[in-house]
C-alpha cells in the first residue's frame, strides 16, 4: 500500500489544499484512497473543516470520527488544544485508527498539523506521529520570502530523525509571486532538484485551461510508472 504523510514548512501553507488535490486525482484515476486528519484545532460548531475536506476529495469511504479522532476549539498546537479541554491524544489510538484505515485503502493520505516540530503531546511533536505510521514525508512548502531557511530546516531535520522524504511541493497560497520573490525562490527549486515533486499555482489566477494534477505521481510513488496518463504542465514537473 502506498501513502504520505503530509506536512509543512508552517501553518497555513496549503497542506490541506495539497492532500485534497491528490485524494482526488487518485479516486478519480479509480484508486479507493484512505485519508486522515488525525488532529485538528481551531473546530466550529460546523466540526473540522479541513478533515471534512479531506473525506469529501477521497470519496467519503470513512466515518468522521476515523479521518479525524481528535478535535478542539482552541486554534492552537495539537498538545496546547488538547490540554486547555483537560485531554490527552493517545498515538496509539491514531495508529490504530490508521491501521483500520488501511486495511481497505490502497493509498493512504495522513495530513499533520502545523510543521513537523509541531508538539502532539508533551513528548512528542509531528514528526513522532510520521514516524509511528512509517510512512514518507510530503513537505508542503510557502512560495514567498522565508522559504528558503524554513525549507532547509524541515529538510535538515527530516534528514536528522531518519524520517523519509517523499518530496517537495511548492504552494503559491499568497498569490503571484513578485519578481523578486520569484529570483528568491531560484536556488531553492535549483538545490531541490527532482526532490520539487509539484507546485500549486495561485489558483484564482489560474485558468481552466492548464493541467491538473500539478504533482509527479510517479515520482511520489502514488501510481506505478507507465500506469496513469501523466500531463505535463507548466512547471516542468512532468514525469521523467
């Protein structure tokens, strides 16, 4: 069974945005995808918007409480929101709940919370939970000033745990880049090399017209080569 273990560089870098576009591609290319959002804070009356996001792109295969175990209105880290509701998230509940999951999936797409020094308890941060499912990193990454040093550091401490590298993607979530944001951004895709597996657009500038996914599956490990029809598009990312 193949799968990823989305992350970011930060909050708010598109890590949702990212799975549910490959939750997606993958139901509609006809694989049945498992997804979760193990955790999420900052939950409304309306419940985890983001793991509702989720479910809804792989096809709506799992019940609620299996794409997400644990949620908490404080819009906080996993630990701090589990502690100000007096509760504590059991890493062998998620695993389990994973391993369910699984069971019936033939890709499983698990998003993170914030980066992946990100606290899940008092003694464990994101990177644990990656750890624990063993399964890849897929590193979502903010396409604007800063990224470079927050790239590099999440690479570097990747690489430090032992933890697998997946792959890159690159999201536009502040819009079009200015030129010199866009020179700023040149020796990041240059030193990542075929490490750079996508790049979402700022998607309200984006017409109808271009391709999508914007992802190397093959590179990501998500289809076997030769076996999915995979478009370029215009970042070059096409599979080799």
């Amino acid at each position: 069974m193949a799968g990823l273990f989305i992350s970011g560089t930060d909050t708010g870098v598109g890590k949702t945005l990212v799975g549910c576009l490959l939750a997606q591609a993958l139901s509609e290319s006809g694989q049945r995808v498992g997804v979760m959002k193990p955790v999420e804070t900052g939950v409304r009356e309306n419940g985890p918007m983001d793991a509702m996001a989720l479910a809804r792109a792989a096809g709506g295969h799992s019940t609620p409480a299996q794409v997400c175990p644990y949620t908490f209105p404080l819009a906080a880290t996993p630990s701090v929101a589990a502690a100000a509701v007096g509760a504590a998230i059991d890493l062998d509940l998620i695993v389990g709940t994973y391993r369910e999951l699984a069971r019936t999936a033939q890709t499983m797409l698990v998003e993170g919370a914030g980066g992946l020094l990100a606290p899940l308890t008092p003694e464990l941060d994101m990177i644990d939970l990656a750890l624990a499912l063993e399964l890849p990193v897929l590193l979502v990454a903010r396409a604007s000033l800063g990224t470079i040093n927050h790239t590099r550091l999440s690479l570097g401490e990747l690489h430090r745990r032992g933890a697998k590298l997946a792959g890159v993607v690159l999201s536009h979530t502040e819009g079009p880049l200015s030129a010199a944001d866009q020179a700023n951004l040149a020796p990041l895709v240059e030193g990542l090399g075929e490490r750079l597996v996508g790049v979402i657009p700022p998607l309200a500038e984006t017409p109808p017209s271009v391709p999508r996914p914007w992802f190397n599956l093959e590179r990501l490990g998500l289809v076997e080569s030769g076996g999915s029809e995979q478009r370029s598009n215009p970042f070059g990312l096409a599979a080799s």
